[in-house]
C-alpha cells in the first residue's frame, strides 16, 4: 500500500488564508477576506501541481500537462487575490474575463487528467 498522497495543499492553504483574510478584515477592509482566500487557493493549487508528499517527505510531481494547467489557474487566482487588494477597479473591469478563463483552465485540466489516467 502506497503510503503518496496527492492534492494535499490545496485545502490547508485554502483555509490559511481565510484566516488571515479574517485577521486582515478589521484593518483592511471586507474585500480582504476574499482576497485572502483566493490567494491562499492559488497557493494550493500551484504547490499541488508541483509537489506530492511520501510519508513525510516531499517530492517534485512527473511531468503532465494537467500539472501545468493546474499550476496557471493556481497563478490566476493569485493574481486575482493580489489585484482585488491592491486595484479592486481593475478587478470590476477584468472579472467576466478572469471567471471565463478560470473555468476554461479547469475544464482543459479535467479534460487532460482524464486522458492521463487512461
């Protein structure tokens, strides 16, 4: 029995930055704790495209292109986290585009993890 486990950062990571978003919120704003969590989110599932943990040990993933798709809609929704902080007005103007993209990076991901499996 194999002791890997895949897809681990993505849920520890989530919630650590709901809990900075929550300690941010009162100097920062409300928009923070969104901010927060998606960066935290983009964090998971960047580290999740990369790494697998053995034991206790972590180690680089093989190479795939659902790794790759992963590791650029990790990238988005940090860059989306950094620019609701930083110009929430630009984030007005870009979300229809960033959601689009967002869901096309996941369905591409889907679509090429399930070609890897068979």
């Amino acid at each position: 029995m194999s002791n890997t486990k895949k897809h681990v950062f993505f849920l520890p990571l989530l919630f650590i930055g709901m809990g900075i978003g929550f300690i941010l919120q009162q100097y920062m704003g409300g928009s923070v704790f969104v901010a927060s969590m998606f960066i935290g989110m983009g964090l998971g599932f960047f580290l999740d495209s990369f790494l697998v943990v053995e034991g206790d040990k972590f180690h680089p993933r093989s190479f795939k292109n659902s790794h790759i798709v992963l590791s650029i809609l990790g990238i988005l929704f940090i860059f989306v986290g950094v620019i609701s902080i930083v110009n929430p007005a630009l984030l007005k103007h870009l979300w229809n585009y960033l959601i689009a993209i967002g869901f096309i990076l996941f369905g591409l991901y889907l679509l090429l993890r399930t070609g890897e499996q068979g």
